[in-house]
C-alpha cells in the first residue's frame, strides 16, 4: 500500500469540505482513479468542472502511477488575476 | 530580468524608473477587484493559492513571456487572502523597447496567468456566505 | 471621461485610484526617451508641437478612443520642450471593466497618436547640432 | 490678393529656417499650389517627405482655395509619443 496526500483547493474544497485528504491506496493506482475516487466523494458537485492534476506541486499532462508520499490536487479552474 | 512575488496583504507598486535609457516603453497593469463577481454583488475576495506551487508557476511563465517576447523585464505581484473591493490583485509592470512588443506580452502574460497559475477567488457575498467565485452550488 | 495635457516640463503620473470599483482594469503606458533615435547617439529630445492645433487633435484622439472602445476613462499627458534621456515623454492611462478592450484600445490610442497628433522630436546630437530626426539631411 | 500665414514645424522648418512664412496670393490660390511654392523654397531640401496640409489648425484631406487670413502648415510625418 501507499499513502498519498490530496490538497483541495476552491470548487474541491468546497465539495468535500476539507482542505486535504490522506488515501491509502494499492501501488499501481493512478491519478486517473485517484480523480474517480474524489469526484465520487464529492457526490456529483465536481461534475462538469474540469480538473486539471499537479503530482508533487507539478502540472501533469498524462494519467500516471503514484508513489508512495505524492502530493496530488485535482485542479480546478483557476482564477488569478 | 524576471521578479515575481505572492502577497498577503496590500501591495507597494513597482516604481517607475528613469535609469531605463533603452527601454522606451513602460507598461502597467494593475488588476482591481470589482464590486460584482459574474453579477452578483460581493463584500469582498479572498484569494486562495496553492502554496509552494503557485509561485514556482508565476516565476516559470514570467521566465516564458520574457523568452517569448523581446522584453527586457517583467515584475509581478499577485495578491492573496482578504482583498477589498478597489484594491488592486494582481500588479504587473513590463519594460521593452518599444510599445509593440510590451503590449503584446502583457496580453500574453495575463491570459497564460489566468489559465495555469493555481490562485482562485471566493466571494464573500452580501450574506457572509463564502463561496469560490465560479461555482454554480 | 478623457482629460489631455501638453505639459512644458516633467509630469506628474496619474494617481492610481482604488476608488473605482468597476474598472477591474487599469493600464498605464510611460513612453520614454532613449538614449539613440535611429542609430544616432543622442544627449537629449526636444519635442515641437503645433500649438492650438496638437492638444485639440489629442483630445478628439481621446474621445474617439472611448467611443471606440468599451472604456471608461482615458486620461493622457505628453511633454514638449526639453525632455532628457530616460523621462517620460508620454503618460496614458485607461481605466475600463476589463484587460483586452484597455489594452486594445491603449495600443491603437498610441498607433493613433503617433499618425495624427502634430508633435515632432528634435534630436540634439553629441556634437551640439539640432536635426528633426527623421530628417536624412 | 489675400495674405495667409504658413506655420513651418520639424523638416519644413528645418529646410525653411523659418517658423513661419507670409504669403500673398492671388484669390482663388489653393492648398496644392502653395504645397508647390514650399517646395520649390526649400529647395529639394522636402523630396520625399509627405506633408499633410492642415488649414487653420484642422486636417483638410483634399485640396481647397484659401482665405484671407488662413493659417496653413504643411505637416510632416508627426512623431509624438
């Protein structure tokens, strides 16, 4: 097993409620699962909001493998300026 | 020559600089919060941001634009936590040759800001609601 | 609002002004004097215009401008006389609700500016002599 | 006859030497003409240089007889900013 931190930041905060989460989780999952797992948490509030995903304060284009110790956030929209 | 900076609190604007004998172009872009927010009326903005990433993006797309753009330098500060309304966000500042290019990297620099830089706004609304500006909840 | 100034003397910069809570956008351009025009090593600009003649066709300019454009205010400044390598020659500065239509209209505002307003640079070169300088003489 | 005033500013001045110019003219003289008469002052000193005429204080885009008591400038290319 590994464990992974997700950091939740304004629409993802804002469903689950919390500003990060702990997930154990099998070695081999992927982000892609990883964003099913939250989307499912957030019980349809993330649906049709776009996320994008950073591994390790890192934008990630591609699905990958994460490793025991990441720190993930699934990132929506952003709105500086 | 790239500057960029996260602050939480009011900011002090770049100065302007007579020294620039090269650059006859100084270009200023100050983002202001307004009163409404897709119209509804707020109290103010919270801007929240992803500590130890936001930064490292700001830095990485100022480094671009001057990269891209024939532009001698660009300073950036980016407000965080409680802005009021009036104040100023968001305070950019490009130094260039010529008008053209200052110009054309300013547009640049903001829509590239805007799309990749993990800030996000909540609105305080009139009811003490805290909400984060483009959620439809 | 517009407000424009033929100013004999070095400026004084508009104020930014966080009284204003549906601009989101404030833009300024400082337009500098370098230290070569065309090539040419030069120890200071003196800038002629057209009395009675260059403040009336910056103020239509202006006007235009904010009708051509959805901004709010353009307030504007431009020195003659003197005016020594490194200081601000042309002060401009656009308020509006949003970044593009500002800086759309501050780049054909210039464009404009540059075409139609009747100012011209006398370029005093290191060997004392004075020549318009797009002048091949 | 009329008498105008031609304002000299930047490369007209300069091949000129002169700030500004007093004309006499026969009625009916135009823009054009007096264009012509400035040029032959200077001399060739202005081959080349476009000059828009301005009658005065105003842009007047085709040619038009003058007045007495016009004030006419030949403008060259402006270079404000």
């Amino acid at each position: 097993m590994i464990t992974v931190k997700v950091k939740c930041f304004s629409q993802v905060k804002y469903a689950l409620n919390k500003d990060e989460v702990i997930f154990e989780l099998d070695h081999g999952t992927t982000t892609d699962s990883l964003e099913s797992m939250i989307r499912d948490n957030a019980k349809g509030k993330l649906d049709g909001v776009r996320l994008r995903v950073a591994v390790n304060r890192k934008y990630i284009p591609e699905k990958i493998e994460l490793k025991d110790g990441d720190e993930i956030a699934f990132i929506p929209p952003v709105q500086g300026g | 020559m790239v500057k960029v900076e996260i602050i939480n609190g009011p900011l002090d604007l770049y100065l302007t600089d007579n020294n620039r004998t090269q650059d006859g172009a100084e270009l200023v872009f100050n983002g202001r919060v307004r009163d409404t927010e897709h119209g509804n009326k707020i109290t103010y903005l919270e801007y929240e941001h992803y500590d130890g990433m936001a930064k490292a993006e700001l830095l990485q797309l100022a480094d671009k634009t001057v990269k891209k753009f024939p532009i001698n330098d660009l300073f950036c500060k980016h407000r965080i936590g409680k802005v009021n309304i009036g104040e100023i966000s968001l305070h950019i500042i490009i130094w260039s040759k010529h008008r053209k290019e200052g110009l054309d990297a300013m547009s640049w620099f903001i829509s590239e800001l805007k799309n990749s830089v993990p800030i996000w706004k909540w609105a305080i609304l009139e009811d003490g609601s805290r909400v984060p500006t483009e959620c439809k909840d």
